[in-house]
C-alpha cells in the first residue's frame, strides 16, 4: 500500500503559496509601488522611498512581538491576522493623500507582511523537518521568487493601466482570496497537532533538550556576529529591490525595463533551487559569504551598468545571491542553536 503523503509537504505547499503572495505584492512590489506613489499621488520620491523604509523597520521590529505569538497561539491566528492587514493596505495604497497616512498605512502594511511572511514559513518548517530541512525550505521560499516573477509584474500591469487606487485594490483582494482559505485549512503549528513526528518519521530523532535558549544566545558574539552582518546584507538587498524598477526606467526603454524587472526574482528561483540541493554537502556559512560577496559585487556592478546586455547579467547574479541569502540565514541559526521545546 502507497504510504500517505507527509502532511508537512501540504504545510510547505501552503507556505509556497503564502509567501508567493507576500513577495509579489510586498517584497518585490515596492519599486513598483513607489513609481506609481509619485506619479499617481503626487510624494516625492525621498518621501515614497522613506515608506518603504518605515515597510522594512516595522517589519522587523514586529518579529519581536509575532515570534512569541507563535509560540503561544496556533500559527493560523498569527497568520489570519496577517493576511488581513497585508490585503487592506495593499487595497488602501491608491487613497491616501499625505505623508502622515502613507506612513501610517506602511506601518501597518509592515506589520501585516511580517505577520503572514517569512517569520512564520522559517518557524514552521523547522518544526515539521530536520532531516529534510534545507530541501522543505528551499520548496517553501521559493514561493518569494515566483512571486517576483509572476505576480509583481501582474502588480505593475494593473497599476499602470489602471491606477494605483483600482490596481491596489484587485491586489488586497488576490491577496486574501487566493490565501485565506490555504492558511485557514491547511497550516498548522507542529506535527504533533495532527499526531505527527518531524519528517513523518516513525521516532523522533530530535534532542529538543539540546536547544540553545534566546538569553543564552544573546551573551554569544557568533549571534551577534550574525545578526549585524544580516541587517547590513538585508539593507543593501531591499535598497536594491526597492529602487531596480526606477534604475531599469532611467537607464532602458520601457519594454526593456518590463522585462528587466523578473530576471532577478527568476535567477532567485534558480539559485534557491540549487543551494537547496547542495547544502547538504557544503558548508552553509561559507556558502552564505559567498552569497554576500556576490550581491555585494552585482549591487556595484548595477551601479556602473548602462547596456541591456550587462543590467540583465547584474540582475541575473543579484538573482542568484538574493534567492539563496534569504533562506540560509534561518537555517544556520537552527544549525547552531538547534530547537528548545
């Protein structure tokens, strides 16, 4: 008899789904949004430009309030929660006229993209894998990139022949119909909510014991170490993301620049594919450096860019750094601290 498939794939598949979603509209959309924050709502570009910094800061800063939710609730009440913010910010983008309520708006729209992003995806699939881990979250996160693909290119067609106000709005709405119902049937907190062991395996092979807790961790130079270099490679990663759509219009035609705008979430896909596939043979923090070597040299060589040929092959190789840094990050820290529960 053909075994059932290991519940924890369909929780991948769900998170596949909820962060292609969350990065086409969120991530990746914010070059988008912001050309069409100046040219359909009159902000000055340092102005649109500083929302998506407010985006980025209250995104981080809600991880403190969300990773202890997820400790405490089921996942699917942080979740819920998150889509919902993330859905009426995006439906709201066309109707605010001042800079008071486009911070405000980014506040939440932050909020709610932390909420139903990458912080819940990491936490789950390090509960429901181990031995598969590095495989189910190269599955999971590259949800981020199709998004980039397919959906933020939906985003700038809807925008920009519609308006930010009608494109905003059928993106609010895409959001929540096509991940609601997912998170609401499908997600769940552990395997041992359904009467499952990690990677559907018949006896745990996990020392839960062993974990490191978040005190211990914080008096360790290699945590802090970490965590400095990721806000450093993560500043200059969205800088990029955020302002490629306004690089590629100043510098190519405007089908150039269409076209443009998916080489680099398409070469992420690629290169989350493949470091999902040989991480398990190397070493994950040398593989990260030369993950940030590579999109440290690409974000430079953007910057001197100026012919079709080189803005894709740049793009192409920030592709490649931005689709694999993203993941490795919680899949060093589980390496080293391990899981404490």
């Amino acid at each position: 008899m053909k075994p059932a498939l290991f519940y924890g794939w369909k929780v991948i598949m769900t998170l596949f789904v909820m962060l292609m979603f969350s990065a086409g509209f969120g991530f990746y959309n914010h070059s988008v949004i912001i050309q069409a924050l100046v040219r359909d709502g009159g902000f000055e570009i340092e102005f649109a430009s500083m929302a998506v910094s407010v985006f980025f800061l209250t995104n981080g800063l809600s991880g403190l309030v969300i990773a202890p939710l997820l400790e405490r609730y089921d996942v699917r009440y942080v979740v819920v929660v998150g889509v919902l913010l993330t859905s009426v910010s995006l439906c709201l983008l066309g109707s605010v006229s001042t800079m008071a309520e486009l911070l405000v708006l980014y506040v939440f729209f932050g909020a709610g993209f932390g909420a139903a992003g990458l912080l819940p995806a990491t936490t789950l699939v390090a509960r429901w894998f181990e031995l598969e881990r590095a495989k189910a979250l190269s599955i999971a996160s590259t949800g981020l990139s199709v998004g980039g693909v397919l959906l933020t290119p939906l985003s700038a067609t809807l925008i920009e022949t519609y308006s930010l106000q009608t494109g905003g709005l059928w993106l609010g709405i895409l959001n929540l119909v096509f991940v609601m119902p997912l998170v609401i049937y499908y997600l769940r907190s552990s395997p041992q909510d359904v009467g499952l062991l990690p990677d559907g395996q018949q006896t745990s092979s996990r020392a839960g014991s062993q974990g490191t807790y978040y005190r211990d961790a914080l008096r360790q130079h290699f945590f802090w170490g970490l965590a400095i270099s990721y806000v450093l490679t993560m500043l200059a990663q969205v800088g990029g993301i955020a302002h490629q759509y306004g690089v590629l219009s100043e510098r190519l035609s405007p089908e150039f620049a269409a076209w443009g705008i998916a080489i680099m979430p398409a070469f992420s896909v690629v290169g989350r594919l493949a470091g999902g596939m040989i991480l398990d043979r190397i070493s994950t923090l040398r593989f990260t450096l030369v993950m940030m070597l590579i999109q440290g040299a690409s974000l430079m060589a953007i910057g001197l860019a100026d012919q079709v040929i080189w803005m894709y092959l740049c793009l192409a190789f920030f592709g490649l750094s931005v689709g694999n840094l993203l993941m490795l990050q919680p899949l060093i820290i589980a390496e080293v601290y391990g899981l404490k529960y």
